[in-house]
C-alpha cells in the first residue's frame, strides 16, 4: 500500500477534533506548546469550550488544524507504510513539512502562528472565502472579475472557494444562486486566502520561512506542493511555494491526481473533519479514503491501516 496523508485545512473545528489525539501519550509536549501560542488555553479546552468565533479566528483556527494533523502524526506514524505521498490543504500544507518529516513539530506550530500573523497583518476586516459548487471555472472566473474576488482554492467535482471582500462575496454569491450553483455558502475563514490580496502575507512568510530549522524529507516519502500539485524535489523552492501559497491559488484537484499518480493506493485524512476523503472519494472512487472522524479510537485507525498493510 503507497498511503497518501492529506493534512486538513480550516473551517470544521470543534468540539470533537481531538477526540482521537487528545489523550494521545506521544502528543502530550506538543498540546503544551500549542498552549503557550494560544495564550496559556490548552487547544483540547478550546475546542471544547470556546465559541464559534473564537474558533474560527484565524490564528487559532490555524493553530488547532495544525495541531490536531501533528497529533495524529506522533500518535499513528509508526503504523504508516514506508511509501508515503503528503499534500496538505491550506494551512494544512504547513503541517504536511513537519507530516514528511522536513520540520520538527513545534517548530512547525511556530512557523504556524508567524503564518496567521503575517495573515492577519495584510488582510482587511471583513475579507472571507466563500464556497460554490455546480459551476464551470470559466463561469467562475467571470463572477470573480465582476465582483473584484479570485479563486482560492479548486476542489474536485466543479468546488471552488473564492477570496475576496464581505460585500463582493455577498454580491458574487447571490449572482451564482442565479446561474445555478448547487451550494453557496461563506466559509469559517476571515481572511482572503490564496488571493492577491495576500500578497504582503506572503513576502513576510517567505522571510520567516529563510530563518526555519528544514531538513529533507524521509525517505520515501513524497511531499507535494499546494499550488500545482508537484513533489518538493528542492527544499529551497518548495519553501518559495508554500510562502506564495497563502496568496496564489491551491490546486486542491490537481494534488489528489498528482496523488494517485505517484502511485496512491489509499487516502487518510488527519482531520479535523473529513472533507478532504470527501474530495478524494469524489475525484478517485474506486480508491479507499478515511479520515480520523471516520474513527472511534486510534486502533481502529491502526487496525484500517494494517489490513491493507497486511
């Protein structure tokens, strides 16, 4: 079995996220890093307490993806094949460095935090993402010029998530529900990304990233880029495209194909959530896809993987 590792993004925080990682032995230093970013509140009680919008401001948001996607790591790497492909989804991209063995975990949630900064820093209240499926791309790139937006992420099965500005998305999206979109619906993300208009988060990052501790991936394992899909061959020039990540469109579509065509013979999502399986299994049915959510405790996770290991 080659098993591809896809690193989940924002939006599907909550209460249920660590309840595979939590208690997880091997996670517990990392929990405690993570704390002292958060401000002294333990990841595990946020999700369980916080509200909405504290979950879903950008840099805890980013922070607690990362965290549960390194959990996960530390907890079932050593059930993993030795052929491993990983992709990560958004910030999910960060924690896919550190999946393949590239950044040592808490460094990766340094590099995390600094990312949502510099995020935050160059985006203007009110910009958000917005999510339409059931229209073809040269539609969607219409409505993004009509209404002063871009594409930010392409998923599978005609998805797109498009950045912009509150007002602009609103209008975009009311234009869409009038050409026949399936789905219209603002995501849990507050800023543009993947757009132009992050263009100074992405210098700044790329200045963050000269100074971070990167070593080669393991070997075989092959880490892909999010704007194109292609395997980090060069260190140096995959760093330059997870910087221009955050203001250049993620390929989300391109990097599950570029997935089986390395040779993936099954998908795990690290989670929070499970749309990334969702995706996979739209793009590539006749391939299993699971996420952690999909799981009641970390054996089963491991008993999945040993059966088709076996």
């Amino acid at each position: 079995m080659t098993l591809a590792i896809l690193c989940s993004g924002q939006g599907p925080q909550g209460p249920q996220m660590f309840a595979l990682t939590g208690d997880a032995p091997r996670a517990a230093a990392l929990f405690s890093h993570a704390a002292m970013l958060l401000g002294g509140h333990d990841p595990r009680d946020m999700a369980q307490s916080a509200d909405d919008a504290a979950l879903h401001r950008n840099r805890n948001g980013q922070i607690l993806c990362a965290v549960q996607a390194l959990a996960a790591k530390m907890s079932l790497g050593d059930a993993w094949p030795r052929e491993l492909i990983v992709a990560g989804y958004s910030v999910g991209e960060v924690a896919a460095w550190s999946v393949a063995g590239l950044v040592e975990p808490t460094a990766t949630l340094d590099l995390v935090a600094r990312r949502a900064e510099a995020m935050d820093a160059a985006s203007e209240p009110g910009d958000g993402l917005l999510f339409v499926r059931g229209l073809a791309r040269d539609t969607i790139e219409e409505l993004c010029r009509r209404h002063d937006a871009a594409i930010a992420i392409v998923n599978p099965g005609d998805a797109y998530l498009l950045g912009g500005s509150g007002p602009g998305l609103d209008a975009l999206g009311n234009e869409a529900k009038s050409k026949g979109a399936s789905r219209v619906v603002r995501a849990g993300v507050n800023v543009a990304s993947h757009t132009a208009r992050l263009s100074a988060a992405s210098t700044a990052f790329r200045a963050i990233l000269d100074r971070a501790p990167v070593t080669a991936p393991a070997v075989g394992v092959r880490l892909l880029s999010g704007i194109d899909g292609s395997a980090v061959l060069d260190v140096r020039s995959g760093l330059c495209k997870l910087a221009a990540q955050i203001s250049q469109t993620v390929e989300w579509a391109a990097c599950l194909d570029a997935c089986v065509e390395a040779g993936a013979t099954g998908f795990l999502e690290l989670g929070p959530g499970r749309a990334l399986a969702v995706m996979a299994t739209i793009a590539h049915p006749g391939i299993p896809a699971r996420s952690l959510a999909d799981f009641r405790t970390l054996q089963g996770v491991r008993t999945w993987l040993g059966a088709r290991l076996g």
